[in-house]
C-alpha cells in the first residue's frame, strides 16, 4: 500500500528521504484534537496522504487505499507510526502539573525542511532580530555560554543554563527581565522548551513544537503551549505564540539550503550554536535522511 503512494511519485528525488527509516519508525503528530473536533482532517506525512478522524474518542487514520495506521492519542494531538518498529514516544511529565493551561497553539504550514524548523525553535541568537520587542532588544545580543548534553542513549539532546533578555517573554508579561531557559530535543522532528514564568519565577512554562514531516522542504509545525498564565484568554496565549511564529515564517522559508546540512562546518558555527551544531550531530548520530544533506 505504501509502495503504491510512492510509485507514483517517479523518479521523484524525494524517495528515499520518504522512506527514511529513523523517521518511519517514530510517532509523528499528525493533527491536534482541538482541530478534529470540527471535523476529520486530511493531511500528508512522509508523502503519504492520510485522513485522520477520532471515533468514539478512539483516532483513526486511514491511508488513501483505505488501509489503516496506527495511531495513537498523546498531548493533546493524534500521533500516527508508519513503520513496523514504532519506537518510544516521549511524554512530558510537567503538564500534569496543578494549575496549568494547555493550549493547542496552532498548526502552521511552512516551506522549509522539518530539521530546519526545530533548529530556529532551538536558536537564541536570533530572538532581537526576528522578534524584536518581545523575545529580544538590541544591544542584548550576545548569547552567554550554556551547556548541552546527550542523554537517554543519545536519544534526548538538552541545552542548559541558556539566559537571554526579554522584553516581553510571554502573553503575561509586564517588564523585561532575563528568562532562562532548557531545551530539550526527545525526539528528532520535536522539541519542548521550559521557560521561567514572568509572573512566579520559580517555575517554569512549557512550549512544544511537534513538527511532521510533510516532506523534505515542508513541514506542518503544531504547537503546544502549557502555561501558568491565570490572566490572559486562551485567545490571547494564541494570539502571542502565533505573532511570534509568523515572524519566523518567512525566515525559514528564505534559508538556503532548506535542507539542513549536516557535516561538520557547512555554516560557520560560533558559540551561540552550540545547540544548533549538537542538534545536527544528533540527527547524524540517528542516521536521519530526510529534510538533510548527509554529512
Ligand atoms: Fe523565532
């Protein structure tokens, strides 16, 4: 059934990319509940086109041939496995925090490759430029040195100590101050970003970016907001994350390559991308081929 989608593709470059192994065997996130609520949701993951639904609050997807996939339901989205192995979803433990708000953010269509679009949610250096009066301010530019690990037998990739000054780092935030933030990657087309709340600055907001890899140079990016936020609508929590994301936007779609090189030194890193040179030697530690040029 899957050989089908793809013969009609030709000799379409793109192949072998769809049937990147590493990508085929995770759980990708193929729709938000919030978005089938309204109804079932036709979408492409990996090139093969899908129609997901819930049905008796159980998710099905359906490849075009009517062949089913298996699905499941986690962190508010429905996740979909094409491969035979699935391997483990990641959770994110803090959303079971008291007093949270958990909020679909959006699904945004970009043209760029899905490692490209983790690789932007993971970059500090960009926040005065790109976001200019929320997530950074010039002369604040400079990036201080922060740590970053590999763990879970190189399944998990976490920058720590990472500081930057906002002047307005969320929906409720009066004043400027220095947020500081942890990244962590559990997954290789995903990553959950934990910053310190403007209001009660011992804990932290939770936002997460599932991308699903439409195909090498497109990316549907869902996100996931968890805030401890008791003022703002959810309007308003919706309203700050997608005027941060359109800014990005066409950042992304104006890389070249959209395809993210992975070899050592194919753009000059400096020390503010030590997450983004981790993050490649992550995906070629993993073996990952699509939306990349090998090393
Ligand atoms: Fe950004």
């Amino acid at each position: 059934m899957l050989a089908s989608c793809i013969m009609t593709r030709g000799n379409d470059p793109f192949i072998d990319e769809q049937n990147d192994p590493v990508l085929l065997d995770q759980w990708h996130v193929v729709a938000s509940i919030a978005e089938l609520r309204r109804g079932p949701v036709r979408t492409i993951l990996l090139g093969r086109r899908l129609t997901v639904a819930i049905r008796q609050d159980q998710p099905v997807a359906h490849h075009a041939d009517g062949a089913a996939a298996a699905t499941m339901l986690h962190l508010e989205y429905v996740w979909v496995c094409l491969g035979q192995k699935p391997a483990r979803l990641f959770d994110i433990p803090e959303l079971a925090e008291p007093e949270r708000r958990v909020v679909h953010a959006g699904s945004f269509g970009v043209r760029t490759s899905p490692p490209r679009a983790i690789e932007n949610f993971l970059d500090l250096g960009h926040f005065p430029y790109v976001h200019k009066d929320f997530l950074g301010l010039e002369p604040h530019t400079e990036v201080p040195p922060y740590r970053v690990s590999t763990e879970q037998d190189g399944q998990e990739l976490f920058a720590r100590d990472c500081r930057f000054f906002q002047p307005r780092s969320a929906a409720n935030a009066s004043e400027g101050f220095i947020v500081e933030y942890v990244y962590r990657v559990p997954h290789p087309l995903c990553a959950v970003l934990y910053k310190l709340n403007p209001l009660d600055r011992d804990r932290q907001d939770v936002i997460a970016l599932f991308c699903q890899p439409v195909g090498p140079e497109q990316v549907r990016a869902h996100m996931l907001v968890s805030l401890l936020d008791d003022t703002s609508d959810d309007a308003e929590l919706i309203g700050f994350q997608q005027l941060i994301f359109a800014q990005d936007k066409p950042i992304l779609e104006n890389q070249v390559p959209l395809r993210l090189p992975l070899s050592p030194g194919a753009e000059v890193p400096v020390r503010a991308d030590a997450m983004s040179v981790a993050y490649r030697r992550y995906l070629a530690a993993l073996g990952l081929r699509h939306g990349v040029i090998a090393a």
